[in-house]
C-alpha cells in the first residue's frame, strides 16, 4: 500500500475528488476562464491538451511520485481547478503541494483557502508530516503572495532550476510548513474562512 493513497477531501467551499478523465470538460472550460495557459512563467494546460495533462499526472500517479485532484465547486458540482500532493518522500514525511492551478472566477476565493486547508490537514494530521512544501516561479507574484498568506515561509530560491517551455530559465521560490507551525497555520486559515 501506497504512503499516500487517492483520497476525497470534502469541505463547505470545496471537495477534492481524486483527478479522473470524467473531469476534462470541466476543467476545459475551467482552463479557458481567465486564459490561464497564456501565463509564461505556469505551467497550465491548453485546452486541447487537457487529456494529455490528465494523462501525465495520472501516470505521475501510476508511478508512485504524485497524487492528483480535481478541484470541484460544490455549488454546481463543476471541476474548476487542479492540485496535487506531489514529490512524495514517505521515508522523511515530506510532500508538496502544487501544480495547482483554478479558473480566474474562483481565484482568491474561500474554494482556494479550503483546498489548501484539506491538504495541509491530511498531511500533517494522516500522513504525520514534518513538512508540506510549497514551489512557484519567482515571477509568480499572484501565487507567492497567496502560499505567503497561508503561512508558509520562504527556505529559498534555487536559482536556474529549470528551463521552461518558452525557452527562458525559472527560478524556483521553494516555502515551507513544518509541523511545529501547523497548529497556528491551521487556527489562520479557520479564521480566514469564518469571514466568508
């Protein structure tokens, strides 16, 4: 058995449904509200490649190194969205959480608060994490202020760690929670979602 198996993460903003090809018209749709795929610095689909990106990641997951989910909206049981438990490190109980990714109308939403609780919580409280990590590209300043606000701290940059499909190098802003900060992200991101 697998350290971390497909699991459904259910909320009052958000359910987390383990990444199945039922979710490619949504997330199609999903992918086209804001253009996301126009953002040079992510690494988000096309909407022509969305089968393809199922695909991967659920080869990703075949293969032990990555679990993926569909982001669903439980007010019209629509996929808006990806995220996955990804660089899985059972020996060290480390993962991270990323290739995330949702349609512009939910962005900055309690859905996104509420995701990252779930999987911050099945992390640290099922899988007895040490630490949850968190990557983005350093010109992502949508993304490292939200991974900010969650309370995660910046352990560094590592600098040229990959090249991207358009040719130009990322630097990758790597954050962290550990376990001893847990109790207090937890308490914020409650609190955060109380005001909604």
């Amino acid at each position: 058995m697998a350290w971390i198996e497909p699991i459904e993460l259910r909320g009052v903003h958000a359910l987390l449904q383990p990444l199945s090809y039922t979710h490619h018209d949504d997330l199609i749709e999903a992918v086209k509200d804001g253009e996301l795929w126009r953002l040079w610095f992510t690494f988000i689909p096309e909407p022509n490649k969305m089968k393809e990106e199922i695909e991967r990641r659920l080869n990703l997951q075949a293969a032990g190194s990555m679990v993926p989910f569909a982001v669903i909206n439980p007010s019209n049981n629509k996929a808006v969205g990806m995220t996955t438990y990804l660089n899985l490190d059972a020996e060290n109980r480390r993962v991270e959480i990323g290739s995330t990714w949702y349609r512009k109308s939910v962005q900055r939403t309690a859905l996104n608060t509420e995701c990252k609780l779930m999987l911050l919580k099945h992390a640290f409280e099922a899988l007895d994490c040490i630490a949850v990590e968190f990557r983005t590209h350093a010109f992502n300043k949508q993304s490292r202020k939200g991974i900010e606000r969650l309370g995660a701290k910046l352990d560094g940059v590592l600098r040229n760690h990959i090249v991207m499909p358009n040719n130009t190098i990322r630097d990758t802003c790597v954050y962290s929670i550990i376990a001893s900060e847990w109790p207090t992200v937890k308490a914020h991101l409650i609190y955060e979602l109380s005001k909604d």
